[in-house]
C-alpha cells in the first residue's frame, strides 16, 4: 500500500508532468468494487479534459495533482504508472489521464483505492481534511512536543500500533511502514502507551522522523512500486520480504515472527522489541 514515503517518492517522480496538459480522461474502464469516486466518474472528462498540470505534491499517503481550478487525488492503494507515448497501456485501469505528448498516467487498483478528482476545496472527506492539516513527520512542525502532546492526549491503554496507524493520528503512517519504525526504536506493536519511559517515548518520536525519512530518500520501500514500476530503494528490516527471504533479525540473529493484530500483520524480533 502506497503510504507517506511512496506518495512523496511518485509526487517527486511526476514533477515532469507539471506543464503537460490532459487531452483524454478514461475513468473506471474496468469497474472494481472498491475502486471509489468523489463523482460518477463518467463526468471526469468533462471536469478535466483540456486542463493543463500546475502542481504535483504529496499529501501525507496521498497524490495530489492541481490544475487551475480542479484538484486530481490519488490514495492508499493505488498503483500509479507512468508509460511514455511508445509503450504498450494494460487493458485494465480504474483511471487513464492521457496527455498532449501521448504519455499516460494510468491508475489500476487490487484491493481498494480512491481516484478523485473535483473542483479546488469541493472535497469533504476527514482522511484528507487530516492530511493536509496535520503536520508531516517529514517537517520541521512535527516536533517532539507536539508528539508527546498527542501521545498525553491518547487513552493510555491503547497499544503503540492503535495509537501510531489508527484514526489518522500521523496521517500517511500506516501499518507498512510501522513495522521498521518499532524495529528500529525497539518496541513491540502491543506495547501499551502507559509503559513506555521517557526514554521509550524519545526512541519511538526519533525512529519516526528518521525511518520515514530514510523511506523517503531512498525512492519508497522494496516492497512497494515507483511511477515506473520498479521496487522503491529502501530495504525493508521487518516486512514479507523479511519472511520471504527469511532474513533473521539483524541484530541479534535471532528468527523474525510474525502475527495478525488489529487488521494487518506485524513483524518483530522477540528479543529486540519484548512487550
């Protein structure tokens, strides 16, 4: 799932389309039960053909395109390609937005993913409200004031998972990119909130801003796909590739687990982040 170092990756990675007006819209070629739209999406031709691209940037876990007037959003779990006006387009795509020089932008989706697009400010959704008015682990605002504030607002009996990649806390922090954020602090995704020191607290805030960034930089995860369809740069320390290769922990050596909690599959090492 695309999450906060993959959208700043893609967003990056589009910045060559900025210029490049939208001559065809192809919406839900391939209908999918959870693809989702702001509109019936037979009306974004009309709301986008013929504008030109002004800005491309990430918002938290989203793609956010602009144009004069209209925004273009794409969300967790969209895979997003870029072809160039030779190569071959898949038969099958939620979203096509074809440009003046031919290339394509096409979205397709496995799971679920959402594929707005709708007149500037016209988007009431809480998830994206979210993201554009919480700040981003990746800027100066995120402070380890502001975050020990959130965390003594929180019910303390949550778990780190809950409190970290539930309810939008730290919009664009999901459960993919979590897993080596408490490796690398050295807790366990079932630690409650009212056992962590200080010191824990100091851990966990410093792995945030240093794991997401280190994502960032090197391109996303190897788990996830870039705009043209390679593996993104960063190595994942605990995700299924970890299983798959069956990389033990690196550093005690000991074996890697893993388990089903609240939705989604952690990773950890017994030894290295104990509950």
């Amino acid at each position: 799932m695309m999450e906060l170092p993959e959208a700043y990756t893609i967003s990056k990675q589009m910045q060559p389309l900025c210029g490049r007006t939208i001559q065809t819209v192809i919406a839900n070629k391939s209908p999918h039960g959870f693809a989702f739209y702001n509109d019936d999406p037979k009306n974004y031709p009309a709301l986008l053909e013929g504008k030109t691209i002004r800005k491309i940037k990430s918002v938290a876990g989203y793609v956010e395109m602009e144009t004069d007037k209209e925004t273009i959003l794409l969300g967790e779990g969209i895979n997003i390609r870029l072809f160039e006006a030779e190569e071959k387009i898949p038969e099958k795509h939620q979203l096509l937005l074809e440009f003046d020089d031919k290339s394509a932008l096409v979205c397709t989706i496995q799971m679920y993913g959402g594929m707005w697009a709708f007149p500037k400010g016209k988007m009431d959704n809480p998830y994206y409200t979210a993201a554009r008015e919480k700040p981003s682990p990746l800027s100066d605002e995120f402070t380890r004031k502001y975050f020990e504030n959130m965390m003594a607002e929180t019910k303390q009996t949550l778990s780190v998972k809950a409190f970290l990649a539930t309810e939008q806390r730290i919009p664009g922090l999901g459960n993919g990119v979590l897993q080596d954020i408490l490796f690398n602090a050295g807790i366990h995704s079932k630690r409650k909130i009212n056992s962590l020191t200080d010191a824990d607290k100091k851990k966990l805030f410093d792995s945030i801003q240093k794991t997401l960034q280190k994502m960032a930089d090197d391109g996303g995860r190897n788990t996830e796909k870039t705009l043209f369809g390679k593996a993104g740069g960063y190595k994942t320390i605990l995700s299924s590739q970890t299983l798959k290769l069956k990389n033990p922990c690196p550093i005690c050596n000991g074996p890697i687990s893993k388990e089903q909690y609240l939705g989604g599959a952690i990773y950890f090492c017994s030894n290295c982040q104990k509950i």
